[in-house]
C-alpha cells in the first residue's frame, strides 16, 4: 500500500463530532426528520449522528434544484466551461482523496484499500470522463422527405432525483452526479442511511470549491421513505435508483402515480459463471473466480455469485476455492494485513449467515466458513467468513435469491446447454462469464446468455466507455458511457419548412 495515502483516521474521528445536515440551494440546512446514526460495522459502535429530511425538506430541494434549473448559471454556461468545471472537482476529490475513502471504510466496512483505489479513484475519474463529454454529445440532421430541414436536439431533461445503495456510496453516487451534471442538469441527491458520510463530505468539499452554483446539487438524507417523496414528487423530472428489485419496483409505482417521469434502475444480481473444462488456463479461472466475488465482501451487485463447473474439474475447483476461503484473513478494514472487512450492519450479517443456513437445510456442502469470523478483535463486528456452498442445485433458494454477501454457490453441470438453460434460470440478468478455450463456444454461449454483460475468460471487466446494466429484473437503462448521458436528456426533434 506503498501509493495510497494513509487514512485519516484522526481527522474523521473529529470531523464526525459534529451533527450533520442537509445540503439544500447552496446552504446546509438542519433536517425536519429523526436524527439517526450511524454505526461502525467493524466494532459495532456508533460513528456519528446525523439529522433526516421530512418531506417539506424534499419540497425545499426540489424547488432549489428546479430554480437554479430555470434561471441559473449551469445549463446556460457554456460546454466548455462546464467540462473544466467538473475537472476540477475531479482535482478536489484528489486532494481529499485519503479522507474521503476513511469515511467509506468507517461507514461500510469494506477495506481502506478497497476504497481509496478502486471508489474514490473511480469517482475523481468519472467527473474527468464525463467532463470531456459535455461538447460531444449532441443532436443530429435527419434524412426526413420534402422541402424540410429536421434536426434533432439534445436538451438537458430538468431536475433530477439519484438515489444510491450503501455498498459503493461515493462511487455510485458519482455514476449519477458526473452524468447529469455533464448535461446541464440540477439534482436532489439522496445517500442510504446505513452510509451516508462519504457522500456529506463529497458535498462539503464541492461547497467549499464554490464551483457549482447555488442549488445546482442538493443534499437529501434520511430513511428509505425519503426516496419515495422524491420519486412521487411532480417538480422531479427523472429518478435514478441503485438498489434492491424491491425497492425499485416501488419507485416505478410511485413515479406512476405522479408525473410519470422517467426511472432508470440498476437493480439486483445472481449473476452465473460457467467452467468448462477446457477453459484456458484453469488456476486463473479459479483465482478470479473467487476474487470477483469476495474483494468488497461480496456486497456487490454484478458479483459471480453462483458458479456452474463443468463435472470433469468440478472437484478440483471446490478444492482451490476452498483453499482461497480459508486462508482469508479477516479484520480491521484499515490493517494493511485484512483481506475482507465487516458487513454493513448487523442485520445484513444475519441475513447472511441464515441464507447459509437455508442453503445446508436443502442439501448444500459447506466446503469453506459458513459462520461468523469472532477471532481477535473480530468479536464485535459484523464479519462473515468467506463461504464456499458445493453440491448446490439451481432451484435452491441459495442459487435464486441475492444473499449479497461473501458465499458462493457452486454447482455441477455436464453439458453446454444445460449450462446455458441454469444460467438463464433466474429472474435476473445483470451479469455473466465463462471460461473456454474454444473461440466457436465463446462466441455460442455469450449470445445466449440473457445478462446485460457478458465476460468471457476475465470475469468483471468494467470501463467508463462501456455500458452497465442489466435484463430482466435487474433493471432499466444503463450507467457509464454515451448510454447514461442519453437517460440525462431529452430529444427534441425540430422542422424547418424551406
């Protein structure tokens, strides 16, 4: 860890001192809701406090968002200015790039390391990537019949409600910030309650920048129920959810029954990862994929969660699994020695640890952990071995439901179809790989697997300049790339008659 910064753990402890508040047209604001805490996961003791929005304080954010919308500086500034602008909100998260991934690491439990390379560096890098953006997406002539000119517009589409889970807080949240703001957008931002701190210094830092204009961004915390007064609310133009299936099925009820905005959904994951046996290198295939899954804790949408191994090597690759899991080294996140930090909270760490459960009632192997990690000073935090379940059947509530956590199912297969059929077998579609060293298969398996990514000898391959998203009930829409900039506007097409 020789690059990274060390953590600012004295700085946080003092930063989260203080109460903290709403962000609401250029000022902090205290909110009209309950004041809530926050919980270390590590230790099980409490972080800090902070107070939650009541609905007047949702009607305040969007009445800021919608009038620096209207007649502020940021839609009207020009391209250009505007992609210097968010590079240099790039340069401050840089700056306080250290203290930014000590909150993420304190709240969430994932690894400093984790956060400071992978979270805030992505985070500092989109604002750059969608900086360059600003004056390359635009509309286009159209080849329409007769004495007509028709061209088309792309408008920013007005105030936009971003909601995001408590797995990647910061990164997540600039999926939807850096986007929208690229197109001359305004936003009511909402955190989850269980990780709310990165993102409130996110906001600090910006303020403090003087770089965006009042009401430009506008900070809203608090409780599930918040999310659904900003989806219901008829001054939001757009809603942008990561999160539970759940969840977001109720932000599509709740945008029916206001304006009918548009939502777009990252949503849940069970994601399959098929073994040949001739896959080209096998150890490599075996090492990722067990790192795909538990770096992060396993609290991760697109993870691989269930393996499907090719019955020739089946047993060899539970075997090295196996040996992977156990010698996982878990503990403090900010212990340059821990391989894996805590679950988020308790309540996750339970609903894990009885998903193993249910998996060992209908049948499944426990070939690695299985249990709570209480060793050293693991005691009191909310730890979960790294979980290897053999001998799994697709239909087991273990191979069906998102456990979101550090177990992985494996599951025998014989043929290529019946690969493909127990892939598809789930209601949803984010993610996929497979190993093979037979380029005609690749290709064959690929187009057959129904997930909005398809890895193919390199599980979890993610670039700015690739779309992520899902099928099925893993969502609507996509992050990265020209696709998320095109859910930030509005096409208008224009008819000039000669």
């Amino acid at each position: 860890m020789s690059n990274i910064q060390p953590a600012q753990l004295e700085w946080a402890q003092d930063w989260l001192k203080e109460v903290k508040s709403l962000y609401i047209g250029g000022e902090w604001v205290e909110g009209g809701g309950s004041l809530l805490s926050s919980i270390n996961p590590a230790n099980g003791q409490e972080l800090g406090k902070f107070r939650g929005a009541n609905e007047e304080n949702v009607n305040q954010a969007v009445a800021a968002a919608h009038g620096a919308f209207e007649v502020g500086e940021w839609k009207t500034m020009s391209r250009r200015e505007r992609g210097r602008t968010m590079w240099k909100i790039a340069a401050c998260i840089r700056e306080h790039h250290a203290e930014l991934a000590t909150l993420e690491s304190l709240d969430n439990g994932k690894l400093y390391k984790e956060a400071y390379l992978d979270d805030v560096t992505e985070a500092a890098e989109l604002f750059e990537y969608y900086g360059g953006w600003v004056d390359k997406f635009y509309g286009e002539v159209s080849p329409v019949e007769g004495n007509f000119t028709s061209f088309t517009t792309k408008d920013p589409i007005g105030v936009c409600g971003q909601i995001v889970p408590w797995n990647f807080p910061i990164v997540m949240g600039v999926w939807k910030l850096a986007p929208a703001l690229a197109m001359g957008n305004t936003i009511v931002f909402k955190p989850s309650s269980a990780t709310s701190y990165s993102i409130i210094r996110l906001f600090e830092i910006i303020h403090d920048s003087g770089l965006l204009p009042k009401g430009t961004i506008n900070l809203i915390l608090g409780e599930g129920r918040i999310g659904s007064y900003i989806t219901r609310h008829m001054g939001v133009d757009k809603v942008s959810f990561t999160g539970s299936t759940g969840v977001g099925k109720q932000l599509v009820h709740d945008s029916a029954d206001s304006n009918l905005k548009p939502v777009t959904l990252e949503l849940g994951g069970k994601s399959p990862n098929i073994i040949f046996a001739d896959a080209p290198n096998m150890d490599a295939a075996i090492e990722r994929s067990f790192y795909g899954l538990f770096t992060h804790k396993g609290e991760k949408c697109s993870a691989p969660t269930r393996l499907f191994v090719e019955r020739p090597v089946y047993e060899r690759v539970v075997g090295k699994l196996a040996e992977y899991a156990d010698a996982y080294k878990l503990g403090d996140p900010f212990d340059v020695n821990s391989d894996q930090g805590p679950q988020v909270s308790r309540a996750h760490m339970e609903s894990i640890l009885g998903y193993i459960q249910k998996g060992v009632q209908q049948g499944a192997r426990i070939a690695a952990g299985g249990y709570r990690d209480t060793e050293g000073n693991n005691e009191q935090g909310y730890y979960v071995r790294p979980t290897i379940l053999a001998d799994v059947t697709n239909d087991m509530i273990v191979a069906q439901e998102e456990i979101f956590g550090p177990v992985l199912v494996v599951i025998p297969f014989d043929t290529e179809e019946e690969a493909v059929r127990l892939a598809n077998d789930s209601i949803y579609g984010l993610a996929a790989g497979l190993w093979t060293n037979d380029v005609a298969r690749a290709h064959r398996v690929a187009n057959k697997l129904d997930a909005g990514q398809v890895f193919v000898n390199r599980y979890g391959c993610y670039d700015y300049a690739s779309p992520f998203g899902g099928f099925k009930q893993s969502g609507w829409g996509k992050e990265y790339a020209i696709h998320s900039l095109s859910s930030y506007t509005k096409t208008k097409a224009i008819w000039i008659a000669h």
